[in-house]
C-alpha cells in the first residue's frame, strides 16, 4: 500500500495537468474569443471577462478531475461540492489578481494588447492551477476518515 501511495501522488499530478490543458484551452479560448468580439483594456470588462472563462473552466475541472483524478475520494456530497466551489473562488481570486496585475505591468512596457491578455494569462493559469491542484488534493478531495463517533462506538448490549 506503501507503494501506491508514493507513485498515486505524481501519477494524479499527471493526470490533473492533463485535464488543465484542457482547462487552459477553454479558459484561454473562451477569454480570447470574448477579447475579439469586445476588445477592450477596462480593467472591470478583462475581470468580467477572464472571471466566465475561468468559471467555464473550473466547471470542466470539476467533472473531470471527480471522474478521473480523485476517483477514489471524490464522494459527490454537499461537502466536496462546497469545499470545490471555495477552492474555485480562491484560485479565481488568484488567476484575477495576476491576470489583472500582469496585464498593467506589461501595458507599462507597451507589449500589444493579444501578446499581453495571452502572456498574463498564461501566467495566471499556471499559478492558480498550482494553488487549484493542492487545494483540491488536500481540501476538497481528501478521503474523510470515520468520525469518532463511530469509531468507537460502546457495543450494544
């Protein structure tokens, strides 16, 4: 068991980078796709709209990542959906800041504007993918243990 629980840790990394390029692609898709039907440099317009393609991600995440990644931990109950959507929220909290800041930085260097929406995000998607991953490992998907109640219930007579 030993064993299993050494190579499951990079093996679900794996895994769970493999569904974020999916991720990647409808975020960054998504955010690309808004940024050519509205072009725009308002900072309030890139959160609204780096904010539905995160969220078009997260929700892709979800799916994929209970049905393969945590299979073995993801229980489907009111609890993991809970703790998923805060996780969701922290890492969107993350991927706006870095987004947005990133984008003002490279605005000040007079990157064009597609290099810099896609440069800042790119850079947004690897750090809240990062904090995604640890969160949902150690947070949301975490294999509850039996509650002390139960464990050591007195027999019945």
């Amino acid at each position: 068991m030993k064993r299993r629980k050494i190579t499951r840790g990079p093996f679900q990394f794996m895994q769970f980078s493999v569904i974020g390029l999916t991720n990647a692609g409808v975020d960054i898709g998504t955010l690309n796709l808004l940024l050519v039907l509205f072009p725009t440099d308002d900072r309030g317009m890139l959160a609204l709209f780096n904010t539905i393609a995160y969220s078009l991600a997260i929700a892709n995440s979800y799916f994929w990542n209970a049905h393969i990644t945590f299979r073995h931990s993801a229980e489907g109950n009111n609890r993991q959906r809970i703790a998923f959507i805060l996780q969701g929220a922290v890492s969107l909290g993350v991927n706006n800041f870095v987004f947005l800041g990133m984008n003002q930085l490279f605005q000040i260097f007079e990157i064009p504007r597609w290099l810099r929406h896609n440069i800042a995000k790119g850079i947004a998607m690897f750090l809240s993918f990062t904090a995604s991953f640890f969160m949902m490992k150690f947070f949301v998907f975490k294999k509850q243990t039996k509650s002390i109640e139960k464990k050591y219930r007195p027999p019945q007579s």
